[in-house]
C-alpha cells in the first residue's frame, strides 16, 4: 500500500497518509515480495533460491496473489511467470545482444522536474508515482519502478501549471509507476487540476492494473470519478496485455467497468522472448483484446534496457518476421496495432522488410529535430541486431 510521502500532490496528502485501506488496498497487502513467501507458490530449486536473493536486490519483487494464480507452478518456462517471478538471467548485465541502458527512451533529458517529462512539444507525461502493484520483469523504467527516486511529481498543483502555461501540450499522459495505485481521493485532486486547462484535448491514465490487479477496478468511487471525468474531457487508458492467459473473466470485468465510465482502453504490448514470440500467440493476444473491448494500439520492440535485454530482447529480423506472420492471421481490427521502436530519437514504426532491409517510418521527433519527423528509414538487418542502433544505414538500392 502506498504510505505516507513528503509531498503535495495537489492538496491530496491527508489522502494518501489517511485512512482505513480499502478492500483493494487491503489485498495489495498481500502481495508476495519475498522469495520465501514465492515458495509458497512455486517450487524453486536452491540455486534459483539463491540467484533471486541477488536479484531482488536490485530490482524488487511485487507480485498480487491474482497474478501468481494465472501462472502454471509445473511449468519453469510458463510465459506469465517471465514477467512476473525474478530470473537468474537479471543478473547478466552484458550479452550477445548488445550494449544497454538504464534510460533507453531518453527521459531524463527531457525531464523538468516535479516528475514532468516533454519531450514531444503536444504531450507532457506526469510521473505520478514509482508504485506498482507489480514489477514487471521486463519494465522499460526498471531503473526507478519500485525504487526511491526523484523523479516522481512531488506537487501536481506546480505539475499542472506547468501544463497550462504551455498552451502546445495537448494531451496529458499520467504515468509512473501505476497512478491507478494512488487513492481514489489522491487521483480525483490531480484530475480536478486537470480538467480546467482548456488546451488539453483527452488526458491518458497509463496502467497495467486491467492485467495484472483488476480488482481495482471493482472500487466504485473510481470508476465515478473517472466517469465524471470523461464528461469533461475524454479518458484513455492505454495498458499492456502481452499474453492470452492474461486475458481472464476477472480482467474483461475490469475493463467492462471501465468502459461503462467511457473511458477507452488501448493496449501496447511488448514483445517478449519466452512470453509472446510466437505468431500463434500474437495473433490469439490480438483476437482476445477484442473479444473484451480493448484495442490492439501497439507491439513495442523489448528495449534494450539493463538487465531486462539478454533475455527478453528478439532480435529485429526474427520480429519483423513474426509480426508479419501473425498479422497474416488477424481480421483489420486485430491488425490495427502499429510494431514501434521506441527510441531516444523519436518513436519509429517497423513497417516491414524487403529482403535483407527493415523499412521504418518516424512517427514522432525530438524537440529542435522537426524534420526528422515523417521520414523513412532504410537499416540492413543482421542476425542479432535488436534495436536501430544495431543495424547498419543502407538505402533500398544499395
Ligand atoms: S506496471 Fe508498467 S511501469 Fe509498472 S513495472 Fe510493470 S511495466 Fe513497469
């Protein structure tokens, strides 16, 4: 449960100190975050004893009890239990597929402060809090994701007028960690900051609750408040299905709620070794985001991040390919998703290959780099290469 922090969240700091937990809260309380008490889940042998001690030091463990129970305890290999359970693998820091990054996305440069990130002149992304109510193994924002860190908003009052007086911010991203894991009462004060600054067009609450604690959703006063919102101004809330299983009855209930609030619920995926590189799996992802209402909107490629790279990464020209596959299988709707790198320079859509060459397009462009934005790009794919970096410039004749 989140507690007690210095800071002034819009007003809403006796909101998030105060108070009995609630139910959701309460059954956050017993997330396993200890590999002993993973034991009692799944068998581990000694070593995988040992090796997970190590690596939730680094990286902490959080799972909800939800969660655990999707994952099959007989299969090592299961795909949910690779995002969720601490691997061995975290501990390798450099492999065959490259260099990594703590900030693959570039944040930092364009962080001012109070937890806003600008970096496209149309968005300001507010980092509203570093909980979740998992960690997620492959987590792109491994670096402050559970950890103590200052990039978190510490008044969203200042956050907010930071946002109006930059009358080209169009949209607002909330973002964290999970800002659907602070109290109901904390997110309707950061939300009635929003709603006034009338050159905001929709305001996008970023969460991967729907998936992996979609209890929360069963908290009325949340869904009224973000009902009454949506009068106002549209919500979205993008989230992150990566694998059919996750797509339960518990899970399609959540996101029925949601949508009964108008509130519209896109989905980006990442895709995963080990989890969901396989054009089958894609393809069945895709078809059961339907099937719930949620649009399929992006297919990330897997950073190239530290700690999450060596073991989750699938090199370019095996991913173009699969992607290509499973779109093969996939009715319009389904096929809408765009596969994007997304990358320090702007986000680029892998649009397919010709041969040995990955054709991209640039979707959006850093600050200062207009041009950039729109423009194609031509890289020669090699046998490894898992992000743009790794593959070499050429052009369609060479
Ligand atoms: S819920 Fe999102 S931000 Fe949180 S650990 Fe998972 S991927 Fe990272």
């Amino acid at each position: 449960m989140i507690t007690s922090k210095k800071s002034d969240l819009g007003g809403t700091e006796e909101a998030l100190t105060g108070g009995e937990p609630c139910e959701w809260q309460r059954e956050l309380q017993h997330n396993v975050t200890t590999v002993e008490g993973l034991e009692e889940y799944l068998p581990l042998t000694p070593a995988e004893r040992r090796d997970l001690e190590q690596v939730t030091a680094a990286h902490p463990m959080n799972i909800p009890r939800y969660y655990l129970e999707l994952i099959d305890p007989g299969d090592p290999h299961d795909p949910v239990r690779k995002m969720a359970v601490p691997a061995t693998e975290e501990l390798i820091v450099a492999g065959d597929m490259g260099a990594t990054t703590g900030d693959p996305y570039g944040d930092d440069k364009h962080d001012k402060g109070n937890g806003i990130l600008h970096k496209y002149p149309y968005t300001a992304l507010v980092v509203t809090t570093e909980y979740c109510s998992m960690y997620c193994r492959h987590c792109f924002r491994k670096r402050m994701v559970g950890l103590p860190n200052d990039q978190t908003v510490k008044s969203f009052r200042q956050a907010a007028s930071y946002i109006a007086a930059h009358p080209e911010i169009k949209n607002v991203v909330m973002s964290g960690g999970d800002p659907l894991l602070l109290p109901t009462s904390a997110l309707k004060s950061m939300l009635s900051e929003l709603r006034g600054i009338k050159h905001l067009n929709y305001v996008r609450i970023g969460s991967r609750a729907p998936v992996v604690f979609p209890m929360r959703f069963f908290d009325d006063e949340l869904i009224e408040l973000l009902a009454d919102f949506n009068r106002e101004k549209p919500l979205y809330l993008p989230t992150h299905f990566n694998h059919p299983r996750e797509i339960t009855p518990t899970a399609r209930e959540a996101v029925r709620r949601l949508r009964s609030a108008g509130v519209t619920v896109n989905n980006q995926a990442v895709l995963l070794r080990g989890v969901n590189d396989a054009a089958d799996t894609l393809a069945e992802l895709m078809d059961g985001l339907l099937r719930i209402g949620v649009n399929p909107y992006y297919l990330y490629q897997c950073m190239p991040v530290t700690r999450v790279r060596h073991h989750f990464q699938v090199p370019l020209k095996e991913g173009v390919d699969l992607v290509d596959a499973a779109r093969a299988k996939m009715d319009g709707y389904a096929k809408r998703f765009k596969f994007i790198i997304g990358h320090d320079i702007g986000k680029l859509e892998i649009c397919g290959r010709i041969d040995d060459k990955l054709i991209l397009k640039q979707l959006h462009a850093r600050p200062g780099h207009q041009d950039e934005s729109s423009r194609m790009l031509v890289r020669r794919l090699t046998d490894n290469g898992g992000w743009l970096d790794d593959l070499p410039e050429c052009s369609l004749s060479s």
